[in-house]
C-alpha cells in the first residue's frame, strides 16, 4: 500500500488519552508477537499462532486497535485449521499495520 509510490500509507488510529501510557509497550508487544509468529510459522507451531492470536484478538479492541482484533482472531482461526497460508498473510499484514500505525489520542 503506498501514497505516491515511494512511501507506505499511514493508518491512523483514535485511542482513548487514558491509554497513552499504555499503548507504546502494548504495540511494542505486538512487534514481538509478530516475531514470535514468524518463528512459530517456521516451525509449523500451531499452538503458539493459535495462543498469540486470541491473546490479539482479546486485547486488541480494548486498547482501541479492532485490526488488530480481527488479525487476532484470522490468525487463531487459521491454526485451529492448520492453514499455515492464512498465518503467512496475516502475520503480513501484522506487522505491516504496526509498520504504518500513527497514534492519536483522543476522546
């Protein structure tokens, strides 16, 4: 996804002030969550996608970011299948949302 084709779209999201100081270690978490994905996908580890994605799929909408609620669930999901496909993707786009995610707090 690019603006101009230089530079990555920015994906803008509105979390509550009280979370302010919260939000940076809970979207730092999610980045070694997206690294532990990528060695579990290696490793063909159903159990450790299947854990990470319902803790993301519970936490998610609670700080204010519902995509990454619904990586969560695509990612939970798709270990209960066993669809290593779907955990690639998702892991993807994790890591591209955290890649292109700006911060605005706000009521």
């Amino acid at each position: 996804m690019t603006t101009n084709g230089n530079s990555p779209e920015r994906v803008m999201v509105a979390v509550d002030p009280d979370l302010q100081d919260l939000v940076p270690g809970f979207l730092e978490n999610r980045r070694k969550d997206a690294a532990a994905l990528d060695r579990a996908a290696q490793a063909k580890d159903f159990s450790t996608v299947r854990l990470l994605g319902h803790r993301m799929k519970g936490d998610g909408g609670g700080y204010g970011f519902q995509e990454i609620s619904r990586i969560g669930n695509a990612l939970e999901q798709a270990a209960i299948r066993e669809d290593w496909n779907t955990i690639r993707q998702e892991t993807a786009g994790l890591i591209a949302f955290l890649a292109q995610v700006d911060v605005v707090y706000r009521r």
